[in-house]
C-alpha cells in the first residue's frame, strides 16, 4: 500500500505524552505505572491510553491501528486484527459484497434526484493486502483510486460502454465496508459518465473528494458519527472535501453534479462555495434548451424582482419546478437570483399546482402558486 496508509491508518497517534492514571492499557490491559500514550482507535474512534513497553510493539491491528500483544488473528496476506476488530469484521467474502451492493441500491435510492450507480456492468471483488497493492502498482489504473481500501478501474468494450471493475480489501467492518464501497462506486460513476475533457482536468484531489462526498452521504444516513468523523479529518484529499461539502450546503448536490461535469475550475475553493456555480458555458445552453419556450423568448438580462413559480413539471413521484431561473426538485436548496439580492431557497413540496418553499435564512415558509393561465 502506498506511503498515504501508513501515514493515515496504520501509524499510532500519539498526541499525548504523561504520567500514569489509574486506567489499564489499552493493548495489555495492565495498569500503567509509568508513562502513558493516548492512540486513537481508527476503527471505532475514541482515545485510548497504552503504556510504554505496548507504544513499542512493532505489530499493529490493521483496521483500528493499535498495537496488537496477544489475542489477535493473523491474516494470510501479513495483516494484524486486534481481538476487537476480529470480532467485527465481516469474515466472509460473500457477505462483504452483499453488504457492498446494499450500499449500492441504498446510494441509488438517496442520489435518485441526481444520478444513478453503475449496476449491471460491474465486477466486485473482495481482495487480500497482495491483490490490492499489486493493483496499485499496475500501469491498467491510469486514474487509479488512491483510497486506502480499495481501488476501481474501468474497461472500455466498445463504444461508450464500460465494465468496472472494483476490488475491496477483506476483512473490514460493516461501517468501512460501506464506506469504502461507496467510495468506489463514486469513481465507477465518474468513470462512467464524465466527459474526457471533463477527466483531463479536473484534479484529482477533487475527484477524490467527490467520491468521499458519496461515501460520507452513505454515512450520515446510516447515522455513523464515526465513519464520517473519520473521512472529515482525513487529510487525503488536501482540503477539497471541505470545499465540496461547502459547495453542497450553499447550493446543493444539483450545483456539484454540474460542476463535476463541467465545472471550470480543476478543484473547488472552500472560501468561494459560489464558484461551484462556474460551470462551461455548453452546459448553460444545454440546460436553457431544456426550459419551456416561453422562458427562452424572455429577455435574459431582466431580473425578477420576486420569486416566480414558472413551470412545473414531471411524473407524481419525480417533479421538478422551475422558479426564476433556477430548477428544484423535492428538499433541492439553491440561491436564486432576483433583481436586488440573492436568496437561498429549499424546495419543501412540489404540488400539482403551487410549490411549498422555505427560505433559508429566516426558515419562514411560502407557496408560490402557478401564473394563472
Ligand atoms: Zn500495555
Ligand atoms: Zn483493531
Ligand atoms: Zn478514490
């Protein structure tokens, strides 16, 4: 694995140095007489107190990191679990993929505004440390995934389609497993629906940063406070998920998606949440193409000076309204522009003939009701 893991999830954290309390070591379970090292449990999370003979333990559980002295398992592939993590790892190969592609249909079903998940051209392999590595180190991964878990690559067999192809390292817990799945699948989609041009620029630290996007979406609906702590100070997208994240609250998801796709920037700025917003100017004229005639013989450069329920549109389950010129779908929250100021709007209820908004700022509510004919 590459220097990022060691430096990320195997290296102790020692960010603490001082004389002995009445707590046992974590590793020996022995009261510490003398000094006492705080690590951090980077599968469960939490700071936990080792003494000084166990901070020198060359062995390290893989998945949490902490040293490991007796009652581990020791993997094929060289790895170390700790008599915790054992217990909590998923053992069995085929367990792990169903619990993968559950994450999947559970992505799908909370992106289904948005996109959708490669499905049916997929190839998921549960891998050891050595299959893993070696697939890091093969020249096919031209955008190779840098995660720590995992790595996708993606085949092209003619024409515009492809098979992904994702491996998943064995032997994490459910939490993880879910996390790194839906990390991997974010750069099937990429991989899948990017333009070229789009991929070519793009940094790959943005890229990385939408994929954890992805995964820290998947668990903040499984309320694992946890997981997502961790892929928040985790360094290894060098700022960039902040930004996306910043990018999400201030326009949200739609706006990102966009940007992914035709952003002109190769990274977000997390000072900037609105640069999200400066998308290639093919993609203005392919979204304005989609609006209803009459709003494209409107003249552009006037402003409204209220908020104006155009038009709205599609099946019962799946409507999209269309107020000024902004988009929403059900919960979408997006500024719109007026003539004199901006607002930030949640999209509560599309109705048949009125939608239910909310203004951010003030959380006060209003309907706004289609033109009369
Ligand atoms: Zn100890
Ligand atoms: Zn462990
Ligand atoms: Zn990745």
């Amino acid at each position: 694995m590459n220097a990022l893991v060691t430096a990320v999830w195997l290296s102790l954290s020692l960010a603490a140095v001082a004389f002995a309390g009445a707590t046992p070591c974590r590793v020996c379970e022995k009261p510490i007489t003398g000094k006492f090292y705080f690590v951090d449990d980077k599968a469960r999370g939490g700071k936990f107190e080792i003494c000084g003979d166990c901070v020198k333990l060359e062995a390290h559980c893989f998945a949490c990191g902490l040293p490991v002295k007796s009652g581990f398992t020791s993997l094929p592939d060289g790895r170390f679990l700790c008599a915790a993590c054992a217990r909590d790892a998923v053992g069995s190969d085929e367990e792990a993929k169903k619990i993968c592609l559950e994450a999947r249909d559970d992505l799908d079903r909370l992106f289904s505004r948005y996109l959708r998940f490669p499905q049916t051209n997929i190839v998921l392999t549960i891998v050891d440390q050595f299959t893993l590595e070696s697939l890091f180190k093969s020249p096919g991964y031209t955008r190779k995934c840098t995660a720590i878990f995992g790595a996708t690559q993606s085949h092209s067999i003619g024409g515009r389609s492809q098979i992904h192809s994702i491996n998943i390292l064995s032997s994490l817990n459910k939490s993880q497993l879910e996390a790194v799945a839906a990390h991997e699948f974010g750069h099937a989609w990429i991989n899948e629906t990017l333009p070229t041009s789009r991929k070519a620029t793009l940094s790959p630290d943005a890229l990385e940063a939408f994929c954890e996007l992805i995964a820290y979406t998947l668990m903040d609906d499984r309320r694992a406070a946890y997981q997502k702590q961790a892929i928040n100070e985790n360094p290894y997208t060098r700022g960039q998920l902040d930004a996306f994240l910043m990018a999400e609250s201030h326009h949200g998801f739609n706006a990102v998606l966009d940007w992914m796709k035709s952003g002109e920037a190769a990274k977000l700025d997390a000072a900037d949440p609105d640069g999200v917003r400066a998308t290639q100017p093919t993609e203005s004229a392919a979204a304005a193409a989609a609006l209803p005639s009459y709003l494209l013989n409107a003249p552009p450069a006037v402003l409204p000076e209220k908020l104006i329920l155009r038009t709205i549109s599609g099946s019962a389950t799946k409507r999209l309204a269309i107020i000024n010129d902004q988009t929403f779908a059900v919960m979408d929250r997006t500024r719109v522009r007026l003539a004199k100021t901006n607002v930030i709007v949640r999209c509560l209820e599309i109705r048949p003939n009125s939608v239910l908004i909310r203004f951010e700022a003030s959380g006060a509510k209003l309907e706004l009701f289609l033109p009369e004919e």
